[in-house]
C-alpha cells in the first residue's frame, strides 16, 4: 500500500450500507477500504489502531453510543483520521452535533457515488465537506442571525485553524491572550459551538475562512 491510498473505514450498524458504500468507493482510484466496524465502539477502537485516514460514519447505531460522541472520540486522539458523516438524517438536531463533534464531512446517503468519493477526497486533504442543503441551512442561519465574523474574529480562527495556541495568535497578532480568548467566544457563540475544532470545521464549511 503507497501513501498515495487513501485508506478508509465504514462505519455502519448495515451490512448491506456498507457493501453500497464499499462498491461505489472501491471503484475509485487512490481509495481503498481496509476495515468495517458495526458498531460506533468498533469504529473508536479501529481507528485507535492507526492506519486509516477518512472514517465514513453513520450517525445513528442500533444501541451504544452514537456517531456524534464516535465522532469526538476518534479525532481526540494525535494524527486521528478525519470523519466524514453519512447519514440519512439533514436536519439541524442532527447535523449540528456532528460537526460541532469535529468531523470533517456531512453527506447524506443518496449523495451521487462521484459525490461520495470527492467528500472522501476532499477530507482526506484536511478540507470541509458538506451536503449542499446542510451548508445551505448553516450558512442561512448564519445570515439570519446576523452572526457575520468581524475581520479580527477571522483572523483569529484563521490562526486557530492554522494549530496555533491563544498565546501564539496573541504574539502574531499584537493582542493580549485574553483578548483572544475573548474574540474567540463570540466566535463559538455566533456559530453555536463549544469548541476549537468545531469553530474552525464549521466555518470552513461555511467559507468563512479558509484550511
């Protein structure tokens, strides 16, 4: 297997969801799947393991945890895959928790197969991807709630995006370490999250700044 590969995990309480995701992705160069789990605890534990790099996960498991709290607990840990949710549910209730969970994508499962791979790709190269009509209700909630970033809220989450510490964003940017914690909570605020990942993986998505 070359680096090139990007290897992937299904993840899925649906044997037959998972053999549709495996022949459509399996016809696509430079994919490879190289595990299934059938439950969001299997899914934690393979990609402890190592060796994959975009997580297809489902949202909702017939019992246990779910694909949200799976979501966080793989991208906790160092040089975790990327998360990529596919799912048959669009809504808000549904939507928001997962990205505020940190994943990366947010596809619903009658995405067309060229769609699919692109997402896979797409997060695979650290980037956001999300179905148009869950970008679209972000991005109108957004405008209706007249929650715009200011330059400097940008800046900031821009630097946030880039790995860089409050106190690092402070020095780059000539501000005191409180000020960029204060910048960064109307940030979390106005995009209704409750964390760095989250803040950043929601305004990519949103284009409000850019991986």
């Amino acid at each position: 297997m070359t680096d090139a590969l990007i290897r992937i995990l299904l993840a899925d309480d649906h044997p037959v969801v998972r053999a549709g995701l495996r022949a459509v992705l399996e016809t696509e160069p430079g994919l490879v799947i190289v595990a299934e789990a059938a439950t969001a605890e299997d899914a934690v534990a393979r990609a402890a393991e190592g060796g994959i790099d975009v997580v297809l996960m489902d949202l909702q498991f017939g019992k246990g945890m779910g694909g949200a709290e799976a979501t966080a607990q793989i991208i906790a840990r160092p040089g975790a895959p990327r998360v990529v949710v596919v799912t048959t549910y669009d809504s808000d209730a549904d939507a928001l928790p997962a990205i505020e969970a940190g994943a990366t994508g947010y596809l619903l499962k009658d995405a067309p197969p060229e769609d699919l791979a692109a997402a896979v790709r797409t997060a695979a190269a650290g980037r956001t991807a999300l179905a148009p009509t869950v970008a679209d209700r972000l991005m109108n909630r957004l405008r209706t709630s007249g929650t715009a970033l200011t330059r400097r809220e940008t800046e900031v989450l821009s630097l946030v995006a880039e790995g860089l510490s409050n106190q690092a964003i402070g020095r780059r940017l000539h501000l005191t370490e409180g000020t960029v914690k204060s910048h960064l909570a109307r940030v979390y605020t106005k995009l209704s999250v409750d964390s760095r990942t989250a803040a950043v993986a929601t305004a990519t998505g949103l284009g409000l700044i850019r991986r």
